[in-house]
C-alpha cells in the first residue's frame, strides 16, 4: 500500500522525433501573407547583402595617442609596484629590527635596572 512505485526506463529505439511547436497567437495574427508574385522560390530566399563596414584607419596622432597612453599606464603600474615593494621591504626591516631588540632584552636578565 504505501510501497513507492519506480518507474522503468524505456528503452531507447534510436528514432528521434521533435516535439510538434504550436505557434502563439501573436505569431498567427502578425505572421506574413503568402507571396503572389511571381518569382523563383530561390530568388525569394536570398538575403540582402550586408553593408560593408569601414576599415579602423589609424593616423599618425592616434597612434603616437595609443603609444603614450600605453607608456603611461606601463609607468604608472610600474611605480605602484616598486611603491608596495619598497613598503614591504620598510616593514620586514623594522619587524627585524624589533625581534633583535626584544632578543637583547630577554638574553640579558642580569643586566636590567
């Protein structure tokens, strides 16, 4: 009575079949009438060719532009770079600076006032 049911696989044929696609209402009511005139079913199906697009020219000022921005950016990440390092070194040195002291404090017990 209260057993759970396991459902069983089907087993696989090999034939796909799409699901059928109901169009909506929207695309009955704004979907286009049939063609009348009287053309080549190949014809109608070509797209129209896209417009070309304009190659990027570079002239002289934008390229002298794009060389000093990228010298600029290259000295600017470079100093912040060299900035923290040195703020790292600054750091380290004082840290040893400290433990050398407390080290001289605690060695010599005698030697205190």
């Amino acid at each position: 009575m209260l057993r759970p049911r396991i459902p069983t696989m089907p087993t696989p044929t090999g034939i796909v079949t799409p699901l059928a696609v109901q169009p909506t209402r929207i695309e009955q009511q704004h979907s286009a009438p049939a063609c009348t005139c009287q053309h080549t079913p190949s014809a109608a199906h070509v797209p129209a060719p896209a417009p070309a697009r304009p190659a990027v020219q570079m002239t002289p000022g934008t390229l002298l532009a794009l060389v000093a921005g990228g010298a600029g950016v290259v000295l600017v990440v470079g100093a912040v770079l060299v900035s923290m390092l040195l703020a790292v070194a600054v750091t380290a040195a004082s840290v040893a600076v400290c433990a050398l002291v407390v080290r001289s404090l605690l060695n010599n017990p005698r030697k205190r006032f």
